[in-house]
C-alpha cells in the first residue's frame, strides 16, 4: 500500500518571510488575470466594471501597482445578475464565433459548468476555459497522482453533457463543439484532454489504467450508472482505488450492490450486461468489454454483498489502496457507513474543495478530512462574515486571523470579478512552506435557518446531528433540515435516514439536538424559556429516500449522477413537498 505523505502542522501567523510569499504570489496572479481579461466582452460590457475601466483608461496595464490600486478601489462586489446577460448569447442560435469569442476570456469557453443549484433553484451557468498551470497544479499539492498506471482505478464520474454548443465560424462551418456539463466531469476532461469531439472513438474502449469502459462514463440514468460502474469495479479483482464525487454518492452505490447482488454475480458470470434503464445506445460498447469470469463471481459469492461483513472492500480487492471522495460538511454524515465498508487499512482521502466557478482547494493533510488549503491560479479573497458585506471589507489572504469565519471573493482566469461565492470557511492557519491560507469549510451562507431570536447556520446543524449519531439514540445515515411551522412557535425540523435500528434512547434525539443547539448560542435556551421556539423535531424517512432524491434531482435536471447534492436546509417547496412524502415515522 503506498504511504500517505507526512504533513507540517499549519502556521497559526504569517513570518515576514511567508508574508511577502503571500503578497507576491497573489498579486502576481491578479496582474496575470486582469491583463489577460480587461479587453474581454464582459470586462469591456459589464455595468459593474464601468469605474475600474475609466481608471485604466486613465492608468493604463502596464503599472503594477497602479493596476493593482484601480483593481481594490474601483472593482465592487459583483454577482451572476452582471454575468447573466453575456452567458445567455450561449442561448442565441446560431453559435457564432464573433458573439462568443473572448466572452469572459480569451478564445472559446472549454466548456459551461452547471451549478448543482442545491437551494433547489434554477441552475446557473458559468463559462470554464482552458487554462496551461504556470505555477503549480491544484491536484498535485497533496502529493497525489492522478495519472496512476500501476494497477486500475475506477473513475465514477459522469462525461455526458446535457447540450452541445456547436460554434460557427462560417455559416454551417463549426469550429468547436462545447459541452454543457457538469464541473466535475468537465475539469476532468481538461485535466485529462478528452475533447468531445473523439467521445464517439473512445465509446469502444477502456482508458489505460481505468476500471470501466468510456461507455459507462456517458450514462446519464442515476440508477443505471452506479449499477454497471459497480459491474465493473467487482469484476475487476486487481483494483485499487475509487474516485467518486462525494462520500454519499460511494454509500448510494454499495446499496445498489446490496440490492442487487446476485444479478451483478451472474452477469459477470456470464459476461452480460443487465438490462438497465437508459442502455440501449451504451449496450454494443459495453458487452464486449465484460468477459465472462465464472472464477470471479465464485469468489464473489463467498464473500457476499457490502452488507454482509466489515472491510468488505479489502476482501473484493485485495489491492485495494484508497478511495478519494468530498467527505466533508454536510457528506461526513455517510463516513461510518463507507469505513465500516472500506475497513481500517484503506485510506479516505478528501481531494480538495472547488465550486462550479473555480478550483480553490487541496487536501492539506490527508490524515486530516477536514483540512484544506487554498491551492489555486484564481485569485481567492475575503470577507468577514461578522461584518456587513461590501467590497470595503475585502481582506487579503495575509490579512486573516486563524479561528475567524469568512466569506469566500474569486476574481478567476475564467472571468469572475470579485464574485461573491456564498461559502463560508473557518480559517485554522497558514502553510509553513509557502504561507496559503488552511481553512476548514463551515458552510454556505445562504443555507442558514433563521429565526427572530438567532440564525442557525448549516455548520452548526452539521454539527448538531453528531449529537444524536450513535447506536443508542440514531445512527445517521444522512439528513436535511427544514423549518416546522407545522404549529407555533416555530423550530428547526430534522428529516433523518438511518443506517440501523433505532437506538433504545432514540426518544430523547429532540431533546440532546436542542442542547446541541444551545452549546452552539445560548440564545436558543433563553428562547425556550419566553416560548418563542421549542424542541427541534425529529422524522424519520425511509431507507433510500437521499439516494432517490439524488436520482430525482438529476432526471429533472437532465445533468447525470455524481453532482446532485442533498442540501442542510431545505428552502425549495417541491423538494420539501418530496421529503415530506418519505416520511415514515416521526419521534
């Protein structure tokens, strides 16, 4: 098994030294953007950037530090509203060169990301464009590789797009075909140089180094893509690592394979592909890339399914090294449930941390879960979270204070400026080697529960669940929350998939939530007490209910599996109308 790399303990200050690192690197970094980007539609188009153009029209782009100053004074706080309007040309047929190039950046987008709109809102679109590293790699600082060649690797990821761009030079000549997708799949097929335009070659066949055909890439039906990735991974005897998008996308599929698992031993007995949903077009690539191994699925069947025994994985695969999946925040909740399946000798590594905007983040410590440092050609600044949101409050990565909360800014390569993200971190130091910020991501400032005594954040209802997570009370599989006004005064409502039996103490759950509550902000108890709030509630949805939400939001969504993402608060009223219907028992 190969050694996870030793890491320093983070910084709690700058040195001088690691200061100046941090100054020149980020501004060395803004200067590139700014240069690279100031003569783009969007920069020469946007009402937002009105004042900072009249300054460099004043200053020019050859001053660094003048272009620096104007950048800091004159570039406010921006949002998708000033984006929107060139983003929407993507919606203009014809797709004309001239209207398109140097949109946001020079040249033609890579492709366009699809946020995972988990406030259940209408899906936002962001231009990605292909960018040459100039300075270091954001998958390599953790001292990953993601070219393995030593032995296969399954890539649970989705490939497919839900439209394709065709961008004319000539009326009826195209010139580049680009993908709507999902970010994840699409800064993998930069990484990697898998255009489009040869996915119809690479149907057939199997990447070197990769545990599935490219067929099963392209499978946009949820269920049926874990299903024949699954295939795949327990046919494959000599694997050693899963690369999946989230923790709780890797306990969706075990179930799968809990579910149906003398089906998946017969079609590798027999060297068939099941008859799955949404596979017609996939089956010819498929079948002839799955051989018949009665010897595998004997072996197999000895074993049994996930369900059946702890460190199910290191038995299937005895090879088997590591799984890299977001299990932070919000997807810990699914951490027991994939340990108990992995066993203790394999390694959980958590990747990094990105948005649909942009990479921002590697693991810093892969012992550490919940460690992140910032690791990025982007330029990331701050905002405190405890002061009212203006570009006058923006700080500098140097400027952080370790243990403070702060709301993320990106100006990208890709043509953000000064992007307000929405997510908050908790910084926890600096990098000893070069002073990045390391930080532990709190949550996202728009999924908070508010009510007129306090405001809960979705940290701190991550937090509370810990407080009822055990066998006597409730083994959480995972969970979401709402507001119960179903009586008044109102208070936070649990919805709740458990991975086990409940607990013999699991009626005192809205009691030990509530005094989790309280050790977050005593307020809480103080509102009790003037009865304007009471017991959080506690119900209980049945088993399977997160996975087929999952699968529910990607069919609407027509974005494939790997990105849909169960949000803490639920706000939209459809999908608390669909939680609503899961209900099986309320505590």
């Amino acid at each position: 098994m190969s050694q996870v790399p030793n890491f320093s303990v983070p910084c709690i200050s700058l040195s001088p030294e690691l200061q100046k690192t941090s100054v020149e690197r980020t501004e060395r970094l803004l200067l590139r953007i700014l240069r690279a980007n100031a003569h783009t539609q969007y920069a020469s188009q946007a009402s937002t950037l009105a004042d900072f153009r009249h300054a460099i029209s004043k200053h020019g782009l050859d001053d660094d530090a003048s272009l620096l100053n104007d950048f800091r004074t004159f570039v406010p706080l921006t949002g998708y509203e000033s984006y929107k309007p060139l983003i929407a040309k993507f919606d203009e047929r014809p797709y004309k060169e001239s209207e398109l190039q140097d949109l946001f950046a020079p040249g033609l987008p890579h492709f366009l990301a699809v946020s995972s709109t988990t406030s259940g809102k209408a899906p936002k679109i962001f231009a990605r464009y292909r960018h040459v590293p100039q300075e270091f790699s954001q998958l390599h600082r953790h001292g990953l590789n993601y070219r393995w060649v030593d032995g296969p690797t399954s890539w649970i990821y989705y490939y497919g797009y839900r439209d394709l761009k065709e961008v004319e030079g000539e009326p009826g000549h195209v010139i580049k075909r680009i993908p709507v997708c999902q970010v994840s799949g699409g800064s993998l097929r930069t990484y990697f140089d898998w255009n489009v335009e040869d996915d119809e070659s690479r149907l057939a066949s199997t990447i070197p180094g990769h545990a599935e055909p490219w067929a099963a890439t392209m499978i946009t039906n949820h269920r049926s893509f874990l299903m024949i990735h699954a295939l795949f991974c327990l046919a494959t005897r000599d694997l050693k690592r899963i690369a999946i998008t989230f923790a709780t996308l890797f306990a969706d599929m075990m179930r799968r394979v809990d579910e149906e698992w003398d089906m998946l031993l017969d079609c590798i007995r027999n060297g068939t592909i099941p008859h799955l949903d949404s596979l017609d077009d996939l089956r010819v690539y498929l079948e002839p890339q799955l051989r018949a191994n009665p010897e595998r699925a004997d072996e197999l069947r000895e074993i049994g399914p996930p369900s059946s025994c702890d460190g199910w994985a290191a038995r299937v695969w005895p090879d088997f090294e590591m799984i890299l999946t977001i299990c932070s925040g919000g997807f810990a909740t699914a951490l027991p449930k994939v340990r108990s399946i992995l066993g203790p000798a394999v390694n959980i590594i958590n990747p990094g941390y990105g948005s649909t905007e942009c990479n921002i983040a590697a693991n810093f410590d892969p012992t550490d879960l919940d460690s992140l440092v910032i690791t990025t050609e982007d330029v990331i600044e701050f905002m405190d979270v405890t002061v009212e949101e203006s570009e006058r409050c923006i700080l500098q990565a140097w400027e952080l204070q370790v243990g403070k909360l702060y709301e993320i800014v990106l100006t990208t390569r890709d043509g953000l400026w000064r992007y307000a993200l929405g997510d908050i971190v908790e910084i926890t130091g600096f990098a000893s080697d070069d002073g990045s910020p390391v930080f532990k991501f709190s949550g996202r400032k728009s999924l908070a529960i508010r009510f007129p005594c306090t405001v809960i954040t979705d940290a701190h209802l991550t937090a509370t669940i810990q407080a009822i997570n055990s066998q006597d009370l409730i083994q959480v599989h995972e969970f979401t929350t709402v507001v119960d006004d179903r009586e008044l005064p109102e208070t936070v409502g649990y919805f709740v998939e458990v991975a086990g039996p409940l607990g013999s103490d699991s009626h005192l759950a809205p009691q030990r939530l509530f005094d989790s509550l309280v050790a977050t902000n005593s307020e809480h108890q103080a509102a009790l007490g003037r009865g304007e709030t009471r017991l959080p509630t506690v119900r209980i949805v049945k088993p399977g209910t997160f996975m087929d939400y999952r699968r529910w939001r990607g069919e609407t969504m027509n974005i494939g599996s790997g990105q849909i993402k169960v949000p803490v608060v639920l706000t939209d009223p459809a999908t608390q109308e669909w939680m609503l219907g899961r209900v099986i028992r309320e505590l």
